[in-house]
C-alpha cells in the first residue's frame, strides 16, 4: 500500500516507498526535496512522482488561492473574499485533486452565495459549481481509473480556487481542458434532462426557450431543434437573435424591439406546447398566459429575482390553478441535483453529439466585456456582474491560466 507523499512541499510516501524514492532522487541530483516520511494513509500512486519530474520539476505549491463565501449574501461583491496563502487541499482516496484551467459563472451562484440552497450554511465555506482542468494528483482508489496529467471536468462545490479536490464519481474524463467542456456541466445537463423528462417533446410541437441565448437556453433550443419541434427563442439584442438563428431557433425574439406576448399570439395562435423559463417575475406570467392545451412550463430559474433580498419577483399566482385547469396543462419545477440517476448518461450524450460537431457549445470569456478577458481568480467577480447585465452570448467562463513555473 502506498501512503501520502510529499515532494519538496508535495507528498509523502510509506517509509519503505520512501526509502527507495529518495535513493532515486538523489541520484537524479534531487537531494533535499524530499524531507521527512512519517507515517500516512494510503492517497497516492506511484506515477504521480513519476509526472511530477517530467514537468521541468514544477511543483504543486504549498499554498494557493480561492474564494471564500465569508458573509451571506445576494450581492456577489458583499459575499466572496478572494483569499490567499491557503494550503493546498490534499486528495482522498476516491478523490483528485485538480489543477483548474477555466470555471464556470451560474446565475445561482449568488444564491449560494446567500445561503439560499442551505439555510444551515455558515461561512466560511467555499463556492464555485464547475471547472475544468488536469488531475495533478490523486488517490488511490482514483488511480484505478484515473492518472496525472488527464484532463477532466466536474460539477462540484469550490471550484472557484486555483486547485479543487473533486470525488470522482463527480468528474469526467474529457480530451482536453477546453472551456466548451464546462458547458455541459450544469447548463447542458439542466437542458437535456428536464426536456426530456419532463418536457416530453414530440415532432412538430411548439417550444419557448426564454432567455435563449445565454448559458443553459442556447442548449434547450438546439436539444428542441433535434426533437423536430418548432423553437422560439427570448433575447435581448440583434445580436444574439443572429447567434440563435445561427443554432437553429426558427424564431429568435427581441424583447426590446418587439413584444412577446403580441408575436405569441400572431405566431402561437393555440398556445405554446413547452416552455423553458428561467426568467421570472413578468416572463413568467406571460407564459402561463400562452400554453398550450396540455402545455408543460419547465421552471429552471428565475434569474430576475435572484438579486432581491428574498430572491423571487412577485408573480400573478392567484389565478394559476384555473390557467391549468382551463387548459389541463402542468409547471414542473427542475433542479438538477434531484436528477442525480440521469446525469452521466446526459453527459455522455452531450460529449458524443459535441464530438461529432452536432452540437454548438458558445462561450464568453468577456473578451467584450468593458475591461476584457475573465482571467484569473479575480475576474470571477467581474463576470458575475458581466452575466447580471445580460450582455454574454452563451455560457460565461473564468479562464484561471497556469503558472509560469508549471507545465501541469
């Protein structure tokens, strides 16, 4: 069994690992990297030292940077802390630790941040849902089906940090660490499954994406398109309407030029058959308004309220149950960590249809946006504000590039 090992300020091995890795290592003119071996649990393989010298000696640092929830809060800014000089989290068994090259920005990640997932939370605590990036180290039970130097994506919590521990059953082997993969984490998956489960499309129905040009609807439209269905598609500019012909919507609908509701009922005259809202407040209302007899509304967000101090806008919710019944149509709420079983095959299907070029994956690393390009951890604070003002044409992604001294 082979223990914990630390070079320099890395790991450590069992003592009778150790003893023959440090002959090996002075031997290589390495003297005085390895320091002391004392007794440790199992974490690591072998190859690990192996990678860690074939990158020029770069070494995993024994501190590092992330951010930190230190007060609840809606307001981003109010609620993180970049904090530096931490050390660097070690992997456990079953677990990788992962050397994080781009991150995703959710609009619930302000939820998060205000404790609205957890009522129990108390800061400190770590936050960031998904990131990409290459395994520098890992345990040994990981080691089965994972090595150094892979890149993987993942969904899980604190991956707004240089280096993220991340169990494997929470990450998936990917060819590279393009930003791209990071789309399909929660955006992806949010689409797919819940049109699917939930959305239960058929060929030739009518499909509402709101919000249809940022993260999670450019998915919906395309997932919609390979249904046969007809999609229309919410947006606030001329610009991302041309982004969304270019992914197939039929119909992309400026709302500061044009008012849905009136192209709803020239265009949808018997209602809409499914709707993809993330929207809220007003947006809701309207498509409750124009369902479709046995119509779907799927509720994946509300993202015009997430910035109140309660997080919700008012809706017109008295008069819901009649709307429904008048029409025998549903709203079904989605929330994908109550789809955990679904999951992985989602990915999988997402990955193939990506890998065959059937499948558009924009993203915005606010190379637009007034001060450029999200690079680095401090950038996450700047791309938060970025998404809230509606500007990003896709998924919004932090790219967190590697240190000059490190070819990992």
């Amino acid at each position: 069994m082979i223990g914990l090992c630390r070079l320099g300020r890395g790991f450590q091995l069992a003592s009778g690992v150790a003893g023959r890795l440090q002959s090996w290592l002075k031997r290589g003119g390495c003297e005085g990297i390895v320091r002391t071996f004392p007794p440790l649990r199992s974490v690591i393989d072998l190859s690990y030292t192996q990678h860690f010298m074939d990158f020029h000696r770069s070494c995993i640092p024994s501190s590092t940077s992330k951010l930190v929830v230190t007060k609840l809060s809606a307001d981003f800014r109010e609620a993180a802390s970049l904090v530096h000089n931490v050390p660097v989290p070690t992997p456990g068994d079953g677990e990788l630790l992962v050397r994080n090259r781009f991150v995703g920005i959710n609009a619930s990640d302000i939820n998060y941040s205000a404790g609205r997932y957890d009522p129990s939370a108390k800061p400190p605590f770590d936050i960031g849902f998904e990131g990409v990036g290459e395994i520098v180290a890992l345990g040994l039970t990981a080691s089965a089906n994972y090595t150094v130097g892979q890149s993987v994506a993942y969904m899980s919590d604190g991956s707004f940090a240089e280096y993220t521990v991340v169990p494997t059953k929470n990450a998936i082997m990917v060819p590279s660490s393009k930003p791209e993969y990071i789309t399909f984490l929660v955006s992806g998956a949010t689409a797919y499954i819940s049109l699917k489960e939930l959305g239960s499309l058929s060929e030739g129905e009518t499909v509402l994406v709101t919000a249809a040009a940022g993260g999670t609807g450019q998915f919906a439209v395309q997932l919609a398109k390979k249904a046969k269905c007809h999609v229309l598609g919410t947006c606030s500019s001329d610009e991302k309407a041309g982004f969304l012909k270019t992914i197939g919507c039929d119909r992309p609908i400026n709302y500061k030029k044009e008012n849905i509701a009136a192209v709803l009922k020239k265009e949808c005259p018997r209602g809409v058959d499914v709707i993809y809202e993330s929207v809220g407040g007003d947006i809701f209302d309207l498509a409750v308004n124009n369902m479709a007899v046995k119509g779907r509304l799927i509720v994946i967000g509300f993202i015009s309220g997430y910035q109140t101090l309660t997080g919700l806008k008012a809706i017109k919710g008295g008069t819901l149950p009649a709307k429904l019944l008048q029409k025998s149509a549903s709203v079904r709420g989605f929330f994908l960590l109550h789809f955990r079983s679904h999951y992985q095959e989602a990915l999988k299907q997402l990955l193939a249809m990506f890998e065959k070029g059937e499948l558009a994956c924009e993203v915005d690393c606010g190379d637009m946006s007034p001060e450029g390009r999200f690079i680095g951890l401090e950038s996450v604070f700047r791309a938060v504000d970025y998404m809230y003002t509606g500007k990003n044409i896709g998924k919004v992604v932090v790219e967190l590039p590697p240190c000059v001294s490190s070819k990992l």
